[in-house]
C-alpha cells in the first residue's frame, strides 16, 4: 500500500468519490443515451438532435418531474474530430435557451434568450487545445471537455403551439465547420463491462463497488480533465493513486485499504442523500435553490448532489425551481385536501419569460387526473382577482365556476408541487422573492 493509515483512506475516498460522481454520471448517461433501441425516447447517436415533440402523457414515467413549459432538444457532442458549427434560426419572441454541459455538469455556455438574443446566430463549438480560424459572423464557444451534453429548451405555449416549435427545433442544424457532416461514430467506452444500459445510470453509478468506480473515474480523467481549479483536489487525491492519465491499480491494496476505501465511497453516497435539503435557503414552505447551481465553483459536494437529483440543471439566471416541502402550516401536502397559494398583485413571480407551476405524484410523476392538466403559469387563461391578484388551487375538490381555471387537481396520497421561473429577475436571484406559502383551505 501507500502507508496511509484506513482514516486517511476513508476521508479520501469520500472525497474523491463526491469529486468524480458527475463525472461518471455523465459518461454513463452519455453511453445510454447514444445506446440506440427502437422507440427509445430522447436516444440520438453522437452529433445528432434528438427533438421531444410533445408533453409528456399522464402514464408518462420516463423522467422525473418532466416540465409542459418547454419541449426538449438534446445533443450529444463529439469534438474529437474537430469543431462544430451550430447554426440556430430566429426566435421571433420565443424564449428558448441552449445549455452546453461539460462532462464535468457545468452549464458553461448558454446560448439563448437571456444571452445571445432571439436573433439567427451561428456558433462554433471549439475543443480543448484547438486552433484555428472561423468564419467571421460565428461566436465562439470554447469547450472545456472534447464531448459536451446540449439539453434545449424552446418555450412552447401548449399543444396548439407545438407545429411553430418543431419548425424551430428542426431548424438547429449541426455540421463540421467546412459544412460537412459530423460524425456519428459512438465513442468507444471505458466503462467496466458490467455496466448495464439497460437500467438508470444512477442506479449503475450507486451500486458500483468503490475499486470499479474509481478505476473507471482515473480513465475518464485520462480523457476529460479536470477544471483548471481543481488543483488542490487533484493533489489531493494523487496520494489514493488516482493521477490524471495514469491508471488507477488497486492490485497494490491489502484488504484493510480496499475496506477503508469501499466504506468512503459508501458514506460520501449517503452524505449526499443527506445534504439533499440542506442545500437551499427554505421560505414560506418553499426550497428556493439559486447559489451556484448550473456552475459549481470547488462546490464539488453541491455538484454531486445535484447530479443526483437532476443532471443539467440549468444556472440561476436562466431558472429556479422553487419547489415545496411543507404548507402554511408547516405539513407536508397531500393530495386528499385542499390548498389554495394567494399572490398578490405586488407578488406575482417576477421574471423576464415566464413562470408556472406544476403538481406531481410522490415519485415525481404526472398522473391521470380529469381536467387532464398538470401545469399551470402565466401564459394560461386564469382568472385573476378584482384587484389583480391571483389564486392558485390544489387539491380533489373543483372550485367551480372562474375559479376552475385556476386549478390544478392533485392525486391520492403525497404531494410535490415544482414551480419554475424562467429568466428570473434580480429580486428571485438575491434572495427577495419567495413563492408565497400553500395554504389549507
């Protein structure tokens, strides 16, 4: 062994383990994804869009807390030929956002409204270490990973709209930087051959023994490195023998350390389950997260624990999704009462796109309910109060008349109920806004 002691292990292990659990994460899902089976949903090969075209249905559980505000447009990028030219039509007024995720999850490009425009722009998607010349009426991206996940979103403003955003989606067009066609040649994997892309990829990541996780972590940084300021974490872990661009060989550990070590990554597991609800500020019965999510910083923990519960998050300025976790009372919401959540005129979400609010069963799923409605935001119909407030109701129970357009069923037992703010304003971001409270009625 190395001659540390099984503490120094341990400590090590878990944090090496929360340090490279996105990127594992990432490769895994990047492997399923590009794993191509009929009628796959959302599965693409490598440099080609795959386009959701619809809301998901209410037996829909293919992903967990799905959004109706947007339909998705995702992209697995393989730079490892050479750059990529993204050509992106006008938007007219339709807010839409593309996030590049590097393999390490962070959103560092968002091409989109809030940044680029809705014009027509082209882009140049540049890997590491690449130089060359592009043409003059490109931006270009400089990509931190030579392979990136690009997860769009295009406002879609209901069913009726769908026909205007598949003209907008099918308009993204995706080549060499010559014009020619990119390559769809899937990546050859490095991930031990147990992996199974036929379950989650964080059921593959969390039940993989610590030895195997981290000889397959030491071979993506082979492949992907680390952000110029993970120094000290890198430094940090060479003494476990993970060293970028060297293998990592567990043959030299006696049992005490292969103990010490699988007991690490075990606990740094379940301290991210831990930490889950400990990450953002709560308020009025709402978890509101905005610090460093999309872009990390050295916050590897956060990083962790969010690729846990939703990889490609998007940074802040482009959304937050406050999301409930108890009523006025300070109960968890169930679905056999009524709740009704009071805005006043002053109050009402302050973005720069659009907000809604979504109901989902215990597992974070749609469900068949009568109005067949799982969302509602400020691009629906509702029926705002004389003085320009607004109420929203949950619950079994119609309110009937007006009122109905203002209500979003709930299922039989727990409740989650997500909103998201697309394009928040300063006030959300800083701590000044809060949703207001769900209260029993």
């Amino acid at each position: 062994m190395t001659g540390l002691a099984p503490t120094e292990i341990h400590a090590l292990a878990e944090d090496a383990y929360s340090y490279f659990y996105p990127l594992v994460t990432m490769d895994v899902s990047r492997m399923q994804l590009t794993h191509i089976e009929e009628g796959a949903l959302g599965r693409s090969l490598p440099n080609t869009f795959a386009h959701v075209r619809a809301f998901p249905p209410a037996d829909f559980h293919s992903v967990v807390a799905p959004n109706f505000d947007t339909l998705y447009s995702s992209l697995w990028l393989d730079l490892s030929g050479g750059p990529a030219r993204l050509t992106v039509p006008d938007a007219g007024d339709r807010y839409y956002l593309l996030p590049f995720l590097d393999m390490w999850t962070d959103a560092f490009a968002v091409p989109g409204t809030r940044t680029t425009g809705n014009g027509a722009g082209v882009f140049v998607i540049v890997p590491p270490g690449w130089e060359g010349e592009v043409p003059g009426d490109a931006t270009v991206i400089q990509a931190p990973t030579s392979v990136l996940w690009l997860i769009g979103r295009t406002q879609t403003n209901g069913p009726a709209d769908y026909e205007a955003v598949h003209a907008f989606q099918d308009a993204l067009q995706l080549t060499a930087l010559d014009g020619s066609a990119l390559s769809t040649a899937v990546r050859p994997p490095v991930a031990p051959a147990s992996v199974d892309l036929s379950i989650a990829p964080l059921d593959t990541v969390n039940r993989m023994p610590a030895v195997e996780y981290f000889a397959y972590a030491a071979r993506l940084l082979a492949q992907y490195p680390p952000h110029p300021t993970d120094f000290s974490i890198v430094a940090r872990l060479a003494r476990l023998g993970i060293v970028p661009g060297e293998p990592f060989d567990a043959s030299v550990w006696d049992d005490r350390a292969r103990e010490a070590l699988e007991a690490g990554a075990k606990d740094a597991l379940a301290l991210q389950v831990r930490r889950l609800n400990e990450l953002a500020r709560i308020e009025n019965g709402w978890s509101i997260n905005t610090d460093t999510m999309g872009v990390y910083g050295n916050y590897y923990l956060k990083r962790a624990i969010v690729t846990m519960v939703g990889l490609g998050a998007n940074p802040a300025e482009d959304a937050v999704y406050p999301i409930v976790v108890a009523d006025a009372e300070g109960q968890a919401i169930v679905g056999g009462k009524d709740y009704v959540q009071h805005f006043a005129k002053d109050q009402l979400p302050p973005v720069r796109a659009f907000w809604s609010t979504t109901v989902y069963d215990a597992s974070g799923f749609p469900f068949p309910n009568p109005l067949d409605r799982f969302a509602l935001g400020d691009r629906d119909p509702l029926t705002y109060n004389e003085d320009g407030s607004l109420d929203i109701f949950y619950g079994p129970t119609d309110p009937g008349g007006a009122a109905q357009a203002n209500w979003l069923p709930t299922p039989d037992g727990p409740v989650r109920i997500f909103m998201r703010l697309y394009s928040p304003r300063s006030v959300v971001l800083e701590g000044g806004w809060a949703p207001p409270p769900v209260t029993p009625r």
